[in-house]
C-alpha cells in the first residue's frame, strides 16, 4: 500500500523530530568535553602527558597539517581554553537548538581539528572518533534542526507575534486563493469572490482576527478565525488536501468543523458563522 504524501508545510516538523536524538547526543557530548576540560587541571599542566601541551607537540610531529599547529605551542593554555568554550557553546547551542547552523559548523569545525591533531593515525580510518563526529554534523549543518524544542523556532514566531497578523500572512507562505475585504458596516463578504473548491481570507469585525472562508460546494459556506490556537500562526486552505494548514509548525485542521488532524496543536480553529444573503453577499453571524 502507497503510504500518503506528508505536506510540505509539516516537512519541518517531522525533521525536527527525526533529528532530535542526533542533536541530544551532539550537545551533550560537547558540552561534557568542554566541562571536562576546564574542570581537569591536569588539562592544562605542561608536565602532564594528557595537557594541551603534550598534545600540540605530538601533533606538531606527527599531524598533516603540522607547520600550522607548531607555532601555536606557545599559546598552548589560551588555546586550550578556547577549544573548551567552543565546545561548550556548541554543545549548548545544539540543545537549545539556538544559532542552529553556527553550532553545526563550530561543531564540524572542532571535529576535523581533532581529527587532523589527534586521531589522524588511527587505523583502519574508522576506528578513530573525530571522523565520525565529523560526519555526524553535516545533517545538521545542511538540514538545521528544525522547530522541535528550538529557541530559534520560538524567537521566530515570538518576532511574527509582535509584527502583527499582516506580517506574520507575509513570512508564514499562507496558502490562500483569493482577499476579501469586509464591509465594516454589514459585516459582509461577496459571495462571488469565493470561488467553489476555494478559500479567501477576510478579517473577522468583531474581534479583528484574521479569519478565512472556504466555499466547498455551490452555495455552502463555512468560515473559521485563522489564528491556530498551537502557536498563533496564520492557518490558509489547502484546495488538494481539502485541509486547513498551519506552515509553522504542520498542524492540519478539518475544513468542515475546524477540528484537529495532525498535531501538534491540541485544539481547534473558532468556527465563525457565516450566511448568504439575498444581495449575494456573504455576512458573518
């Protein structure tokens, strides 16, 4: 059996979720090793064969890139430290999900240092950890992680709030096939202007919220306030599914009653009511 095709606008979500146990083992991982280094005095004893001197002189004789790490000897604590911070920052950025690429490429770039200092040598080539570390944040860098639990989803849509329900129409990609002003005095739309199949977008007079009417057979209305209740969010009609889609997050919504489908919003959309009058034009109830 063909399984169904996912929306688009949940496509975000579901790589989101999909992404979640790389990003958990990522930034804990990091943030360990940066805790560990600073918290370690043996790290940055020169005495110590486990310090970061020991180990900028045995990659100043043995890694690829050598004529660039020997200069850095002198600078050896500095250094450490800096690697310590960069890890920690990564590893915190990762669990967050804040500055989403950033952290990826911090953390790709810390991986190919300790692969070309450290484990360059190990043999068979995958026995060393550095590499796979390596690979591990390039879904990350190329994908970002989506809008499950990050910060960066929740600035975003925080931003979008406070810009108002017209600039949040504009980022959000609404799917809408036509605009329909209301007259203010009658609370009216015009029937015409909603093609069968099709939805327009209107703002409801009593509470100013965007709203969207869907017109799903000759003469049968039904309209809903656009807001979705998971994160405020400007729903818009998808005519091929004959579903309401919300393109932050993937919430869908039933296009007769407003009830949720997919999540993860938990409640539905306000059911307007909607009539035809005998001009043809449509008045909110």
């Amino acid at each position: 059996m063909a399984s169904e095709p996912v929306p688009a606008s949940s496509a975000p979500y579901l790589l989101g979720r999909a992404l979640l146990p790389l990003r958990a083992f990522l930034g804990f991982t990091f943030c360990f090793a940066g805790l560990q280094k600073l918290a370690n005095p043996r790290f940055f004893d020169a005495a110590d064969p486990a310090s970061i001197q020991s180990q900028l002189a045995a990659a100043g004789r043995r890694s690829p890139v050598h004529a660039l790490i020997s200069p850095l000897a002198h600078v050896a604590v500095p250094l450490g430290v800096l690697i310590a911070f960069g890890e920690l920052a990564v590893g915190v950025g990762t669990l967050l999900g804040l500055r989403a690429r950033l952290a990826a490429a911090g953390g790709l770039a810390l991986s190919l240092m300790l692969f070309l200092t450290v484990s360059f040598h190990s043999a068979p080539y995958y026995t060393g950890a550095d590499i796979v570390f390596a690979f591990a944040w390039t879904p990350l860098l190329l994908a970002g992680f989506g809008p499950v639990l990050s910060l960066d989803a929740a600035i975003a849509d925080w931003a979008a709030e406070q810009a108002g329900p017209g600039r949040r129409a504009s980022r959000r990609e609404v799917v809408l096939s036509g605009t329909i002003t209301a007259a203010v005095a009658a609370a009216s739309l015009v029937a015409s202007g909603v093609p069968v199949g099709q939805a327009a977008s209107f703002t409801d007079p009593a509470s100013g919220d965007p709203s969207i009417v869907i017109r799903p057979s000759s003469g049968t209305f039904v309209a809903f306030d656009a807001v979705c209740p998971h994160a405020g969010c400007m729903v818009g009609y998808d005519p091929g599914q004959k579903v309401i889609i919300c393109p932050c997050h993937g919430s869908q919504f039933n296009a007769g009653t407003g009830a949720v489908e997919v999540g993860p919003a938990t409640a539905g959309l306000k059911k307007l009511g909607i009539a035809e009058g005998p001009n043809g034009q449509l008045y909110v109830t």
